[in-house]
C-alpha cells in the first residue's frame, strides 16, 4: 500500500444530525478530498484502474470523496476519512486471483453415484406392490 496521503485535501463542514448546542457552532464532519489523475504515487494503468473501481465515488471533476461525520472531534473524523480513503484505494488496485477449474475425483464420483442409487433403492421400496 502507497501513502499519498499528502496529496489529499480536507474540508470541514457542520455535521448533521442531533449535537445539542455545539451542533451549530463547530465544523466537525470532515470531508476528504483526493485527485485521482494527478496523483504523482499512482502510473497511468493504476489511476486507470482506480477511476473504474471507483467511478461511482469519483465526481465529475476526478476528485474521489470520502465525509466522515460519525466522531465528535474534526481530527477523529479527519483520520476516519483518510484511512476509509487508503482502504478504498488499495481494494480497488488489488487484482483478484483467477479460479483454477478442477475435475471431480474418481472417489467423489463414485460416492456420489453410491448416494443415487441408495436414494433410488429408498423408493424402489416405496412402490405399493400388489
């Protein structure tokens, strides 16, 4: 995992929501904000790669935002969104590893086709015979 997290800005905003009386008066949701393009830590295919990972968090202006309002304090809030922000990255650059496809063994076939006949048998004997 890279830390760019120098190149993420932050802005401060009045959280929503039940406060009492600081509610009005302090800015503690934080907004963190990163331009995805212009990243000197990430090469093009990776910023590539992040824009279509992430294309439903990206604005129209490339920037990826991440708020964060669920602690009291601006810094609390300010470190949430920022490792929200490095997880959300590093999930979108990591390439899932592709499915080996196997073949049943010679014994699991076997039990299986045993299971079918034991079923069958179980209602061979169900039969009403005159």
């Amino acid at each position: 995992m890279r830390d760019f997290r120098s190149e993420i800005t932050y802005k401060t905003s009045r959280s929503s929501g039940a406060g009492g009386q600081n509610v009005n008066k302090v800015e503690t949701a934080v907004t963190a904000r990163w331009w995805v393009q212009a990243s000197r830590f990430f090469d093009e295919a990776e910023q590539q790669r992040i824009s279509e990972k992430l294309r439903n968090r990206i604005n129209s202006d490339g920037y990826l935002q991440v708020t964060s309002q669920e602690a009291r304090t601006q810094l609390d809030n300010k470190s949430i969104a920022t490792d929200r922000m490095l997880k959300l990255v590093t999930d979108a650059l990591s390439i899932p590893k592709k499915r080996q496809k196997t073949k049943p063994t010679k014994a699991s076939k076997e039990r299986r086709i045993q299971a079918k006949k034991i079923i069958s048998e179980k209602k061979q004997n169900r039969r009403f015979r005159i």
